[in-house]
C-alpha cells in the first residue's frame, strides 16, 4: 500500500493505493491520523485501493471518531467494487460521507 | 500419438469437471503472507465455478480468518505455523484452517451486535456474513476453524 498527500482548496487529500489488511492498515492508520491533525478537511481517495479488510475499515472508523471529536471533515470518495462490497457488509455506508469524485468531495457542504 | 493443440481436448469448464480439488498450505503466521494467500484463494475459488463478487467474499473471509489466528492465536508473532487447506466438491467450498496457538475466545467468534463505531470486531462478522457454516474446535494443541461456502446451483445444460 502506498499513500500520497497533497492540498488542493483548503482540503488535504489522501490518495491510497493498493492492499490494506492487516500488514498495512497500521500504516495507513497513522497516515491518515497525522494528516487529520493538520487540516480541518480530510478527503481519502481510494479509486486504487485493490482490497480492504475489516482492520482498514477499523482504521478508517478511527480516524471518523477524531474527526468528529474535533469538529473536521472526514470525506471518503472513489470507492471500487470491493470497497464498497466491505463497507455494506459491515454495515458502515451510512456513518461516512462518501462522495464518488474528487470534485464532489471537494464541494463545502452547504450549511442548514 | 502426438497431442498437439489442436487435437488436445477442451479443458473442461470448471462446474463441468465435477471432480473435487484439494490444496494443502503450511504457512508462517507473517502478515506479509495474506496478499499471496489471497491470490491464491480468489484464484481457487474461480476455478471452483464461485462468481466475481463471491470469490472476493471467499478472499475477504479468508483472510479475516488468518489475521485473526495471526492477531489472536498466536498474538502477532509471526514465526509460528498455519495449517491451511482448501477442498473442493461439485456442492462446496471448504477452508480450514489448524493453528497451534492459544484458545479462541468464544464470546468473540460469536455473533454480536455490530457497533457502528467500535474499532474492532468486525473480522468475525465479515467471516460469518459470507460464509454458509463456520465452525471454531478446540483440538489437541491448538484450534481448528472450518469454514463452508456452498457452490451456486448448477446452471441448466443449454
């Protein structure tokens, strides 16, 4: 798995390519934290995520918590198959904001 | 006689082999392994006739199994060995998997209600979700987990 961080409006976007399961997910945890820690909007593209397992799904639910605990914005979009396929079954689609483009996860949320 | 490609005959399509198929692995508890696990899993399952979606279940279930003897057996050491074997009948899939680790805690291989922000736990779910049986023993030295996954109905002869 290899992740690349980049700004692009005030959003600090992820890009995760390849494998999370249990080898790299703590990695891609600490990425993601870290990154979280210096913006106040989050966008994690996983258009090349191949597969992910229930440890990648735990990270990202971590890094959803912190998110919400100091009031930022955690975006998930290009979602695949298989990813999408983990998150159904484990019953998570619902608890993210989950958009299917970089555009539309860069979109600021209009507000009431 | 000479068996030359055009001779040769058609490789039997999977559901139409009928025959079962048997493959034994014995692997270090490295995580490092589970993407070649995998592969190899997604790979078997194919030829067992599973569908796409169904063979990535297959893979997914598989390899929670592992992480979790990995993780909870043998407690992230990554020296000890799993005994892993996949079996093929006209009806099924069948995975097992024998390690030499410590007891698995029941109240965590059974169904729980999944918590929509707990961090872990899920593994199990997942397992159970894609799989038709699952079964945990306890054996001498070790644990042993049997997990069944039953084959699509044989499509109609056109």
């Amino acid at each position: 798995m290899k992740t690349f961080t980049r700004e692009l409006n005030g959003t600090t976007i992820v890009d995760v390519a390849g494998d999370i399961d249990m080898s790299t997910s703590p990695g891609f945890r600490t990425t993601l934290l870290d990154s979280l820690k210096k913006t106040h909007r989050l966008a994690v593209n996983l258009t090349d995520v191949r597969y992910v397992d229930s440890s990648g799904i735990a990270s990202l639910v971590e890094v959803l918590k912190a998110a919400r605990n100091t009031d930022k914005r955690l975006v998930l979009f290009g979602l695949n198959r298989p990813v999408q396929e983990v998150l159904q079954l484990t019953r998570l689609t619902k608890i993210f904001e989950i958009r299917k483009t970089e555009k539309e996860a860069l979109e600021v949320p209009q507000e009431g | 006689m000479s068996c030359d490609e055009q001779n040769a005959p058609a490789a039997p399509r999977p559901r139409e082999a009928g025959g079962s198929l048997d493959l034994q692995l014995r692997l270090p508890s490295d995580p490092r392994l589970l993407a070649v696990v995998r592969c190899t899993v997604a790979e078997f399952a194919a030829v067992c006739g599973f569908k796409d979606d169904q063979c990535r279940g297959i893979t997914l279930a598989v390899d929670e199994a592992l992480s979790n003897i990995i993780r909870h057996a043998y407690k992230n050491r990554c020296d000890q060995e799993i005994e892993m074997r996949l079996q093929a009948s006209p009806e099924c899939l069948q995975v097992t998997f024998i390690d030499r680790g410590e007891p698995v805690d029941r109240s965590k291989c059974c169904a729980q209600p999944l918590d929509a922000v707990a961090l872990g736990g899920r593994g199990t779910h997942l397992i159970r979700q894609i799989m038709d049986e699952v079964c945990y023993e306890r054996v001498p030295g070790g644990n042993r987990l049997r997990l069944k996954k039953c084959l699509p109905q044989a499509r109609p002869t056109p």
